[in-house]
C-alpha cells in the first residue's frame, strides 16, 4: 500500500511524503489477510497522527506569532489545542480554540471554510499565563464538561507586563470553557496540569526560585 501526501504550496505536482506499507510473501502464503489489513489501516492512521499535529503546530505558530525565545529566555512552543465552546462575559456561547503553549493559553477566534478542508485564523482574543493558574473545577451539565480556571490576578499580570502584554482586569481571572467529550477535556487538562507544575513545582522551577503551590483540581462530577 502506498500512500502520498501532497503539499499545495508546492503546486500539488509531487508528493511531499510518501508512506509504504508492504505486505510480506508469507502472510500471503498463509493467507492472513486480516493482518494485511490491519497493517493497513495501522499504516494509514499512524501516518495521519503523526501529520496532524504538525500540521497544528505550524498553524498556530504562525498566526500567533509564537516567539522561538520569550524575552526572559524560556523555549516556547505550540503543546495542545482544543476546539472548544466557550462562556463570555455576558454569558454567551462562543466558539473557540483554546491553544496551549509551553507559556500561554490563547483565546483563539477561528472556522473552518466549508468551501475547501482548511481552518480560517480571524484572531487572537486574549493569551494568559498557564503558570497563574491555581484552581481547576470539573463540573458536567447538558451533555457538556465544564472546566473553571481561576488565575492569580497579581501573578498574572505581573507576567504578562513582563513579558510586554498589557494587564487585565480582576475579573478576567476566571475562564469558562466548556468541551464535547472527555478525552479532549482530559488531554487538555494534561496538558494544563504539566505545564504548570514545571513553571511552578519542578527542579527548573526551584533553580529559577518560582515556586508555588500546585496546580488543585476538584472534580464535581464523580459520585461519591
């Protein structure tokens, strides 16, 4: 089997990556083609897991315009998105990308173009330092999992003048975000966990005197 990626800045003519999986003389012989198969299908999928992210993290990286370096120094990168629905000010519903970094977590406004297999940018609303974040509240509701982030207001902004951003106000410090299911709300979660622990908790963190309590976490949706 063999499959062909194409790439359509490059005109589309000749393949950017070519994958081949091939079938051995043997299981032919034995006649095993459930496990032609499933090689088959283990090839086409990895394949596609595999180009994916890559394919994310090229198009966040440059549309938000993530930096190599922050000015402090720290290496930063695209980890994990999630397409989420998320709760305004005013308590409306709002779709969005949730973009995680090594640093930040951005509000990103985008679509996807029904007239072609690509994702629109429109903008970046607002970013936040996932270091600031102390609390974490796992609730479910209508079919949906809501997670409430609260911030620390004053660590917050300190790292985001730090850093060149303008401050926000108090009462951006707690983010609503609601997810369709609960593997993208646990990898999202992951991610959130880790982050701040090695900001906040790990051996890099005590090496720079950054140390603050870890990341709490209370999941209201188990039964007790």
């Amino acid at each position: 089997m063999h499959l062909n990626f194409y790439a359509k800045k490059y005109g589309d003519k000749a393949p950017w990556m070519r994958f081949v999986c091939f079938e051995t003389e043997q299981a032919k012989e034995e006649g095993k083609e459930n496990d032609a198969s499933e090689r088959r299908e283990f090839a086409f999928f990895h394949a596609f897991e595999r180009m994916i992210p890559l394919w994310w993290q090229e198009f966040f990286e440059k549309n938000l315009k993530i930096p190599l370096k922050d000015p402090n120094g720290f290496q930063d990168c695209y980890q994990f998105h999630a397409f989420i629905i998320k709760k305004n000010t005013w308590g409306m519903n709002q779709r969005r990308f949730m973009v995680l970094t090594n640093l930040w977590m951005f509000n990103v406004e985008g679509d996807f173009d029904s007239k072609s297999p690509y994702c629109i940018f429109k903008g970046m609303k607002w970013r936040m330092p996932i270091e600031a974040i102390t609390n974490v509240e796992i609730n479910q509701d209508d079919g949906m999992i809501h997670l409430t982030l609260k911030f620390d207001f004053l660590r917050n902004n300190m790292i985001l003048v730090s850093n060149g951003f303008p401050k926000l106000p108090q009462d951006s410090c707690t983010r609503k975000l609601k997810f369709p299911d609960a593997v993208t709300t646990r990898t999202f979660l992951f991610h959130i966990i880790r982050i701040q622990h090695l900001h906040c908790c790990s051996v890099i963190a005590q090496s720079k005197k950054n140390v603050y309590p870890k990341l709490i976490v209370k999941d209201n949706t188990k039964k007790h």
